[in-house]
C-alpha cells in the first residue's frame, strides 16, 4: 500500500509537470501573436547569452526562441554550447559552409534547431494523423522553393478541419492558424525545459 501511495504521488507530480510546461508554452506564444513582427532573417550581430534581434522584426525560429526565453530557456546559449562541442553533428558546415560556431545566427536557423531538439528532446513519430501532434509540440516543415520552417502547437483545434492550431511566423508575423498539413512535415520534437522535469 505505501508503494502504490508514493506511485501517485509520483505519477501525479509528473502529470502537474506536463500541464505546467503546456500551460507556460502557450501563454508565452499566445504573448507572441501581440507583436506586430516584421519578417526579417537579416544577419544581425546580437549580445550573448539572451540575445536578439530587435523586438519589430523575426523570423519563424524567433517565435521559438522568444517564447523559451520567456520559459527561462535560452536557445541562443544551449545550441551554441551544442555546437561548440559537436560542430560535426550539426549542418552548419553541409549547408552554410561554415568551419565553426556563430553565437549571432545558429539558434535562428532550422536546421540548426533541428539537431538540437533531435539530441537533447523527444523525436516524435512524423504522420497524417492529428491525433498524433500535442500541446506543446514542435513541428517542422519544408515550404516551396525547400525553405525550411518551424512552429509549435497550441491548445486550440480547429472548428473546420480538427487539427491542432499552430503559432508561427511564416511571414506575416506570429499568427495562429491551422496548417499542420499544408506543407510537408520534416521533424515532430518535444523539448521540455530541465526546471519542468525536476520540480517537486
């Protein structure tokens, strides 16, 4: 019997984990979607750790890192500390050729991202199936003319087709929309922050 309590408890601490990260994911991207964001992938020198770009302009990847930030996750720092350490697993040298790490521009990349939640979250499974894609969850995609994008899925689902809303920047700022199926999926990822996954 004192087993079976300290296994509800355990299960019932992991469960109020999950909810929080969940709830705190979507409240930062829903704070997103307030931000007239002009689309600019420009290079741009940025501080570090806790870098931007400035607040009026970004891309999809910024949507991503601008609400782990507001989680306590810095992006920037993570994939460059990565990368630093594990250049070659990374596709910076196939795609960009490139021969080392840049602190201003790795983490608002795709592909860099990618690799990161691919070695350090979930990989989860890739389908045709909505039922598939959680609160909270990854999504990355391969756009016409093979531009790579990302975004991440929501709370909401929509009236029309079903599918789990996304929030993302595909061009026209943060946006809600539903348009998991619209483009071909390339990576589905789960990254929980470590403070989720050690609170008591």
């Amino acid at each position: 019997m004192k087993n079976l309590s300290f296994l509800f408890l355990i299960l019932f601490a992991l469960d109020t984990q999950a909810v929080s990260f969940e709830d705190d994911i979507v409240s930062a991207l829903l704070e997103r979607t307030t931000h007239n964001v002009s689309y600019d992938g420009a290079y741009l020198s940025i501080p570090y750790p806790n870098g931007d770009v400035p607040d009026n302009i970004g891309v999809c990847t910024d949507v991503l890192i601008r609400s782990y930030r507001e989680l306590g996750t810095d992006l920037q720092k993570l994939v460059h500390e990565d990368m630093l350490d594990n250049f070659d697993l990374y596709p910076s040298k196939r795609i960009w050729g490139l021969s080392r790490t840049d602190k201003n521009i790795d983490h608002r990349r795709v592909p860099n991202l990618q690799a990161f939640f691919s070695r350090h979250g979930e990989v989860l499974n890739i389908s045709d199936d909505a039922k598939d894609y959680k609160t909270g969850d990854i999504v990355s995609w391969v756009l016409p003319g093979n531009l790579p994008h990302i975004g991440v899925i929501i709370n909401r689902v929509s009236a029309q087709s079903g599918n789990p809303l996304i929030i993302h920047n595909i061009g026209r700022g943060p946006k809600v929309e539903d348009m998991l199926f619209n483009y071909k999926i390339t990576g589905h990822y789960r990254y929980v922050p470590e403070k989720y996954k050690t609170q008591q």
